[in-house]
C-alpha cells in the first residue's frame, strides 16, 4: 500500500501525463495542408488544418490569402475554417469522393478602412449594426481525395485532394433575403478550388 | 480517345463558366467585369444630345437592397417621357461591397436615359469609396452644365470622416457656386441633406451662404433619410427636398421650363 502511494502512483501519474504531453504536442502539429485559388479568401490563399472526428470526416483549416493590387486592390485575409465530409464514397481503392460537403468559415480582413467594432465617438450606437472586417461565410463542397502511390511514400503525403467549394457570406445573406423574388439564390454563392495534402 | 476528347472540353466549358463565380474577395474594390468611369460616359452621352426646352430629370436614392423594386423602377422611368437624365443619389451599396455596386448598376444600365451616381455614407463602409471611384468617379465632388442649368454633386457624407471640417469641400462649392456666364439656374445634389445629423453642424451655416449667395439655386436635392420631405433651413427661396429611398417604391421627377423650377413624386 504504500509503495504503491510512494512509487507506482506517482511514477503512474508521471508515464500518464507524459503520455498526455506528447499527445498534445501531436495534437498541435497540423494534419494537412492546403493551397486554395478564389473562394473568398484570397486570390490565393495557404493553410494548415487539422482533422476533426473520425475518417477525417471534419476538418478545421487556418489560412492567410492576398489579393494582388492588380485582381482586385491588394488585400490580406485570414481565415478559419470548417468543413464537414458526411458522405465519402470509396470509388477505387485509392479514390474517395466527398461529393456535399456543408461548412462554415470567418474570414477577417485586416486594414485602417475596415471596421470590427464602431468608433463610439463618431457613430450612434448600432448606426452599422454589421462589421466592415470580419464576414461570416456559409460553405459547400466536393472533394476527391486520392491515395499517393508508394514511390511518393517519402514525402509523408498520404493523400492529396482536390476540392471546389461555393460560398456565401452574411451580407449576401441579407441581400438575398431581402430581394428573394428577383434575386436568384444562385448570384450569391462564390466559387474556389483548392488542392489539399494529408500527411 | 473521342470520348476523352469530349470530357476535356466539357471540362474545359464549365471551368470558364465558373470562373465568373470566383470572388477572391467580398471586399475585392474591382473584378475583370466591373465597368468604369460610367458617370463620365454617361455624362458624354447626355451632353452630346440636343435636348429642348424642358430640361426634365429623375432624382433617385437609396436604392440599397432594393433589388427587387429596381425593375420595377426602370420600366417606370422607362415608360415616362422626356427624362433626359437619372441621378442615383448616394448609398448605392448597404455594405460598400463590390457585388452590391454591381447588382445595382445591372439594374440602372437598363435605363435609356443616361444616369449619374453619387456617393452615399453607406458607399463609405469597406472598400465602397475605391469601388464608386472606379466604376462611377475618381472625384467624389463633380458638376455638370446641361442646357444652362449646373448641377453640382458632392460629398456632404460629414459623419463618415468624423465631422473634420472637410466634407462637404467648401472650398470646391464655393468656387462651384460662382456665378457664371450662361449658367441659368443651379442644383445642389447630394446625399446627407445639410438638416440631418450625419451633416457637419460647424459647416451647416456657411454651406447655406455659399447656395443662397449664389441666388440662382433651384433646390439642394437630397435623399439619406428614407421619406419624401422639403424643408427651407435657409431662406424661403431655397428648398431642400429629400427623395424617398427606391426601396419603399418611390422616386421624384423635377423639371426646369423656362427657368421654372417644379418636381412631383413618382410611386411605382
């Protein structure tokens, strides 16, 4: 009993945090990663990701994307990412398709001429009730997810996958909401492709 | 190989038609479609027509969210005659969004008559004042002479640049307000009208000076505070009309005859 006090619970404590420590460590280093071209957040944009729930059913990306001066007025966005994969349908061995895929994201667009809150001195409360630099975006995707062949296997790419993902962010929302008989539901989904690798 | 030939095109085809719907911003200030400079082409337009004795225009605004209302809007000003021109007057936009200043202008390009924007303090949220830069005009403060009568548009959005005593630019409608030879009559267009709040209260007296100076001004017309409304904050002589937002259905039509001055409200 009390070797047991002494030694094994405190050595059991220890291998058990331990363990958990490392486990931790592991649960910090990202996943997957990815490259995305339009979509809402970036002319290109790169991120890290991490799978959420089993079979890599959610995952959670964290980007940063620019827009170029030339496609638009150069811009940086950051976001985080969401993406539920309720359906994967396995084509061949080294083939699964995720074909509907809901997700929700928060991009953040840093710079003077964007607003989080409102100043207090020059605006009455709730005069814009929305922020000019945070959108909330509603998403659904498809993705192909293909097995690396072994040659690759050193490159500690398991996977890669292609996706396209539309988007629609609150403001559109509203819009939409707002002028559902002549605006067409479609106008305001936004369309991105990404490439994805899954270590 | 035939068929292979087939996917690839097919392939190819809804790639190019997808590439309309990539957005790589909802703050993006232009996209390759984005027209420009439209108040200049359009202010071409109506300048090089010979136009008559009645020089007879719409004053439109707030047409934010009104997308539903605005086909409704064209076919009526469509259908009324002898509108030589439009004025879409301030908060093109809700949110100062690309896409909005574009589903918008899909809607006034469908005008016959030539129209001109003018900026709003919603068009100031975001990235709205580079994207009415680009598609409307690089100078927020302009004017334009038709048949003997100066139209002056400008900036009186005060709040949006925290009341600093720039905006409105009285240095420019002083000068804008000069009287001048063949000039007739004027028109003070602008979004906040000098009554409202979001109006710079130190530069409220001196702005009425420089139209009632003048002593030709017809009208200042403005919209912003979503209700048809005239007032004479000045002196009796000098009206200060509001335009109805386009989103409750309502417009008003002004006419100059024989330097005249007359306008009554369109409900469509």
């Amino acid at each position: 009993m009390l070797t047991f006090r002494k030694v094994l619970f405190p050595l059991a404590l220890g291998i058990f945090l331990m363990h958990k420590q490392a486990n931790a460590q592991n649960f910090l280093l990202p996943k997957t990663a990815m490259i995305q071209r339009a979509g809402s957040i970036g002319y290109n944009s790169f991120g890290i990701g991490y799978n959420l729930f089993r079979n890599q059913k959610g995952s959670l990306d964290l980007t940063w994307g620019y827009v170029p001066k030339s496609k638009g007025g150069r811009q940086d966005i950051f976001a985080a990412k969401f993406a539920y994969r309720p359906f994967q349908i396995k084509l061949k061995d080294w083939a699964v398709l995720s074909p509907a895929n809901p997700g929700a994201f928060v991009s953040h667009h840093p710079g003077g001429k964007f607003h989080t809150t409102l100043d207090k001195e020059q605006y009455p409360a709730g005069y814009y009730w929305w922020s000019s630099a945070v959108r909330f975006h509603f998403s659904a995707g498809t993705e192909l997810k293909l097995k690396m062949p072994k040659s690759l296997a050193i490159t500690g790419v398991e996977q890669m996958a292609l996706y396209g993902e539309f988007n629609t962010n609150e403001l559109y929302f509203v819009s939409w909401f707002k002028n559902s008989d002549k605006l067409p539901l479609a106008d305001i989904f936004k369309l991105g492709f990404g490439v994805k690798a899954y270590f | 190989m035939k068929s292979f030939l087939k996917v690839f095109f097919l392939a190819i085809a809804i790639f190019h038609s997808s590439c309309r719907k990539m957005e790589y911003s909802p703050n993006q200030k232009f996209d390759k479609n984005t027209p420009q400079n439209i108040n200049e082409s359009n202010l071409k337009r109506l300048l090089s027509t010979a136009g008559d004795d009645t020089i007879r225009f719409v004053l439109s605004g707030d047409s934010q969210n009104a997308y539903d209302d605005l086909g409704s809007f064209v076919d009526k000003v469509n259908k009324t005659q002898g509108i030589d021109f439009v004025i879409l007057n301030g908060d093109i936009s809700d949110f100062g969004l690309l896409q909005e200043f574009k589903w918008i202008e899909s809607y006034y390009s469908k005008l016959k008559a030539p129209y001109v924007a003018v900026i709003g303090n919603h068009d100031h949220s975001a990235n709205g004042i580079y994207v009415y830069q680009r598609m409307y005009s690089n100078q927020l403060d302009f004017s334009f002479i038709y048949n003997g009568v100066k139209f002056v548009c400008h900036n009186t959005n005060s709040r949006e640049y925290n009341f600093n005593g720039t905006v409105p630019n009285l240095n420019y409608l002083s000068n804008q307000f000069k009287p001048e030879a063949g000039v007739n009559g004027y028109f003070a267009i602008a979004h906040v009208p000098p009554t409202s709040g979001d109006f710079d209260k130190k530069l409220f007296e001196d702005y009425g000076k420089i139209l009632t100076d003048n002593g030709k001004v017809f009208a200042v017309l403005n919209a912003h505070v979503d209700k048809e409304s005239i007032r004479f904050p000045y002196t009796p002589d000098l009206p200060v009309i509001t335009t109805n937002s386009l989103y409750n259905r309502h417009f008003l039509v002004v006419e100059v005859i024989n330097n005249n001055f007359r306008y009554y409200n369109v409900d469509f």
